[in-house]
C-alpha cells in the first residue's frame, strides 16, 4: 500500500513525499471522528456487556467463577444448560412462557384489528375512546394492577390459570395495539376498499383481502410487542399465579435467584440466558419492526 | 336495516352487501366506506370491554376499596373513609420509600437521559453503520427486568463481579455493592437505566434525525464548532423529544418492581426499598390487600401527574410522528 503510494509520489511529482501528508490528514480524520466513535464504542460495551459476562459465567463450572473470573472461559462447558434444563421449574415455565405469550400475541391480534378498522373506518360516537386508548397504558402501569386484578381474578375463579394470564396481557398490550393499527389503517387509501365495494366485496373480504394483506408490517409488529410484553411480564405474573405448574419465565428465575443464593450463579446465568432465546432466533428479522412500534407507540 | 347488519347469518352475505353498502355515493359524503350505525359498535366492542375490564375498572375498584379496610387479615372489611390514606402518610416505612424512590427516579433520570444524549448524537453521525448499531441499542428492551437484574447481579458480585475486576484493575479496592446501602442503590440505578434506555435513545435520536441539516451548516458557517452546535442547535431543537423521554423514563423507573425486588429485594437495610416493593410487600406478604389499594392509588395519582405533563408537552410541539 505505501510503496505503491510512493511510486505515483515519484512519478507524479519531485516535490517532498506527500503520504506523510495522507497520514496526518487520516489522522486527523480519526481524531475528528473520536468524538463519534468513544460513545459508540461506549453504547456498545454498555449494551453488550451485561449479556456477554452473563454468557461467559454460564458456560463455568460453579467453583471456576471465583477461581477464575476472566471473560473467556478456560474449559467452557454446557452444564449449566444442562442443569436447568432438566430442572422441572424451567421446563414447566418455558413451556408456559411460549404458550402464554403466543395466545397473547394471537388474542391481541383478534381482538385489535376489527377495534382498530372501525376506528379508522367509521364515525361512530365511541369514536372518541380512541383518544383514551392513548392515554391509559400510561396512566395505569401493571404494578397498579397488580391488587385489583388479583382480587378480580379470585372473584372470578380465575387465579391461577394460564388463559387469564393472556386475557390479562391482551388486555395491557391492546391500546397500544389498537393505536398503531388505526394510524396504519388510515394510511391504507379508501379507494382500494371503495373498488372492491363496487366490485361487490363485504365488510369481511374487504379486511381480509385488502386490508389485512396491506397491515402484514403493523401486524407483526403487533405480534412482537404482545409476545415481548407476555414474556417479559413479571408483576402480573406475582400476583396471578400461585402454583409451578402456570408460572412464567421471569417469576421462575426470580425464585430460582432467591432459593440458590450464590452457590449456583452459572446456573442462573444459564436461565437468564435462556429467557432471551426466542429473540435472538428471530432478532435479526424483527428488529425493524421493534424499533417502528417502540417509538410509535411513545410519541403519542 | 340495521337489524340485518346486526345479524349476518340471517342473510346471504351478497344482499347483505347490498344492503348495507351499495348505496349510491352522495354529495356529502363523498366515501361508500364506513356507514352503519352497528357495525363499528360490534367491531370494537371487545376491545372496548377488555380495555374497560382490565384497566379502567381496577382503578375504579382501587379508588373504591382503598376507603375500607379488614381489621384481621382476611377477614370481613368495613369502610373506614380516608383512614388508609392518613396512615399511609403517617408511616414512616412509607415515607422514606416515598424518599428514596425520589432519589433512584431522580438518578435515573440523571444518568438516562444523559446517557441517552451522549448515545443519541453519536448514533445519528453513524451513517452507514446506523442500522446495526441501532438494532444492538435495543436489544436490553427485549430482556425482562428480572432476566436484567441476575445480569447485574453477576457484574456487581463483590468477589468475582467484572465491575469489581475492572476497579482492581486500576488499582481501585472494589467495594461490596449489595451490602453497602448507598451502592446498592448506585447498582439498583444503573441497571434500571440499562432496562429503560433504549426507548429514550430512539426517542432523541428520532428528534436529531428530524433537525434540517441547514440549520447546522448555518451554525457552522457563523463559526460554531460541534458542542456548541450541539448545545445551541440540536438540544433546544429537540426540547419536545428530550421531555417526552424524560417523562417515560419517570413511568418506568417510577413503577419499577421486577428491577429491584430481583437485584436486592428493597435491601440492604431497606436501603432500596422503593414504593413498589412497599407495595409489593404490604399486599403479598403483609396481606393487607385495602392498604395496599391506598399505595396504588398514590402511585396512579403520581402516573397522572406524569400524564399530565406528558400530554402538554406534545400538544404543545404538536408531536407526530
């Protein structure tokens, strides 16, 4: 690279070698740049970090996080998958997390869109309800819930049972739902439905066919905040459940942290990574999608 | 007419169609979309009693059974007016939870949303590798609280904790974070923010990318160098993005439980026992359910008054988007 740099340097011109110049420009350049890259750097490790010692003390055996706390694992090892793994309380809540927050998402989904259409559809007098759908997520965060509902729940008969966790999810997750399926909607041009209409379409194949095929982006956006908000739920879950057998994953390693205390922290690791699981498989496709419906549903 | 909307399955689904919808297009209205007097009504119905379920009627329930209280736990309650409340703000117990969630919402905030400044500019002079850094900022917004406080947990351990190794590294004694109460608190903070960042860095940067890029050069012209640009030009520019992220970063840190009750449990010596794990403790481990109502309904009325702000500010920058 440099020789071929002095070789158009002296068949260019006689004049002092020029490259020191380049290298004090790209140096230049680098140290302007400085200011950018640190935080970036900075963003990164804060980011990262957390999960990637969590990651590193997983793959130790208990006796090596204290003999030998470096980054990088001298003799990685599974067992601490392994353990949890086999532990019925993991099993048991894995399983729980995935059905809860796929009904959740499902539920959300069934319940939204017809909610969302007529909003941006019709004039209708609970038209202006829209405006407190925006309002309420905020006002009434889950830890408020948490007494009402738990009495709610033991009025009902329904403590204790996986469908009211997802009943209870849809329930927090549908203004947000519902608010960024009415502006998606509104964008779809009416024009579309009026030609279908002539055409001689009903109100359900105008959703199903024109609508809904238009919304796929917002829909799974949806789906992907109400599965995140069912899995990553913990106060619902403290006050709903009271047996293993309908726990999800957080409040299982929540007991888990309380009962091992330090003997076992790969094996809390372990946990704590497996509870990331469904999104590092699907991160990558999902990412767009998290950032769109995170900052929509904030502004505003 | 309305009747047969009302009830699909009494008629084929083409007259139904004419009826309802092949009217000819009138003057006024110039859309054939979205006229019936039923449908809209049946179409959000459910999520307009789900909402009204699940939400609105807890508070109101809150409000109501906050004013009775059982004088044996479990047993028959009696109302008892606003004696909950006077006992409330006579407790000391809650009084200093009160303080020091002041304190870890005011230190969030503090150590957020300059975090989020410092995250957000520099992201928006990415460039090319936005995308991907932006998609890494995000990621601790897909951890639970819970899965965030084992995490760190791990870092701050005393013996073994990459916090604590660092320190040493420069020739720092680290201290033992849980069971000093002031560092417990520093530790419970940082891995608060670490939760409830992302949503502020998204939300700055959002207002950077929004700023006309003339508006910069002018400044750069007049000779303005890049913090002053920064100060003058970009922070006053995205004031209504800064409050915005501000007030949602107060919700989270304010209603805050699985972050602390999975990082210390409100310890050492209460010294992070904040008004969520008082809560917490006074309905499902105390057991006195009506007093607890009493602590909700302070932290409602604490989100209320965070809506409130909420709502001025971007009714008044007219925030969309």
């Amino acid at each position: 690279m440099t020789t071929h740099a002095d070789d158009t340097i002296q068949t260019s011109s006689p004049v002092p070698p020029r490259a020191t110049g380049g290298l004090r420009r790209r140096l230049l350049k680098i140290l302007k740049r400085l200011p950018v890259w640190i935080p970036l750097a900075l963003l990164m490790g804060w980011t990262i970090l957390p999960i990637l010692i969590t990651l590193s003390i997983s793959f130790k055996i208990p006796g090596e996080v204290y003999s030998a706390p470096q980054l990088i694992p001298a003799n990685p090892t599974l067992d601490a998958f392994r353990e949890i793994l086999a532990r019925q309380g993991f099993k048991g809540a894995f399983v729980n997390s995935v059905v809860v927050g796929l009904g959740t998402a499902i539920l959300t989904l069934l319940v939204a869109v017809p909610a969302a259409y007529a909003f941006a559809r019709f004039r209708f007098r609970g038209r202006h309800l829209l405006l407190l759908f925006t309002l309420l997520p905020r006002l009434i965060p889950s830890l408020g819930l948490m007494v009402p509902l738990y009495r709610l729940a033991v009025a009902l008969g329904a403590l204790d049972n996986r469908l009211t966790l997802v009943v209870v999810f849809t329930g927090t997750i549908l203004p947000l739902a519902v608010w960024l399926l009415v502006g998606f909607f509104q964008q779809i041009p009416r024009e579309l439905e009026e030609a279908a209409n002539v055409d001689g379409t009903n109100l359900w194949l105008r959703i199903r066919y024109i609508v809904l095929p238009l919304a796929v982006p917002a829909l799974i956006t949806i789906g992907v905040l109400a599965f995140r908000e069912a899995w990553n739920e913990f106060n619902l879950v403290l006050a709903l459940t009271r047996t293993a057998g309908n726990r999800t994953l957080p409040y299982e390693l929540w007991l888990l942290q309380d009962s091992v205390g330090f003997a076992n922290n790969p094996g809390m690791a372990a946990f704590a990574i497996m509870t990331l699981i469904p999104f590092i498989f699907i991160y990558l496709r999902i990412e767009r999608y998290v950032v769109g419906g995170i900052t929509a549903g904030s502004t505003k | 007419m309305t009747s047969m909307r009302a009830k699909p399955n009494q008629v084929s689904r083409r007259s139904l169609l004419r009826r309802s919808f092949m009217r000819p297009p009138t003057e006024d209205r110039n859309s054939l979309i979205g006229h019936s007097r039923v449908i809209p009504y049946l179409l959000s119905g459910p999520a307009i009693f789900m909402v009204s379920l699940l939400l609105a009627f807890p508070v109101l329930y809150a409000i109501w059974q906050s004013t009775y209280r059982a004088e044996v736990i479990g047993g028959e309650t009696e109302f008892v007016g606003l004696q909950n409340y006077i006992d409330l703000f006579g407790d000391p117990a809650f009084l200093s939870a009160m303080n020091r969630t002041a304190i870890f919402v005011f230190g969030c905030l503090i150590l957020g949303i300059s975090l989020a400044l410092v995250f957000a500019f520099a992201l928006n002079k990415a460039g090319r590798r936005l995308r991907f850094l932006r998609g890494i900022t995000i990621v601790p917004y897909l951890v639970s609280g819970v899965a965030a406080a084992v995490m760190f947990r791990l870092m701050f351990n005393a013996e073994f904790g990459q916090v604590n190794r660092t320190l040493e590294f420069f020739g720092i004694d680290g201290p033992e974070w849980f069971s000093t109460p002031s560092l417990a608190m520093v530790a419970t903070i940082i891995a608060q923010v670490w939760t409830d960042l992302p949503l502020a860095v998204l939300l700055i940067l959002g207002g950077l990318q929004t700023i006309e890029p003339s508006l910069l050069d002018a400044a750069s012209v007049d000779g303005a160098t890049g913090w002053h640009r920064a100060w003058y030009v970009s922070i006053p520019l995205i004031t209504p993005q800064l409050a915005i992220a501000t007030v949602w970063f107060s919700y989270g840190t304010l209603t805050s439980l699985g972050v602390v009750l999975a990082l210390t449990g409100g310890g050492p010596m209460d010294a992070t026992r904040t008004v969520p794990i008082h809560l917490y403790e006074t309905a499902f481990v105390e057991l006195r359910r009506n007093e607890a109502l009493a602590i909700v309904v302070v932290i409602l009325a604490l989100n209320a008054l965070l809506t409130l702000i909420y709502t001025t500010v971007s009714r008044r920058y007219d925030l969309r988007s």
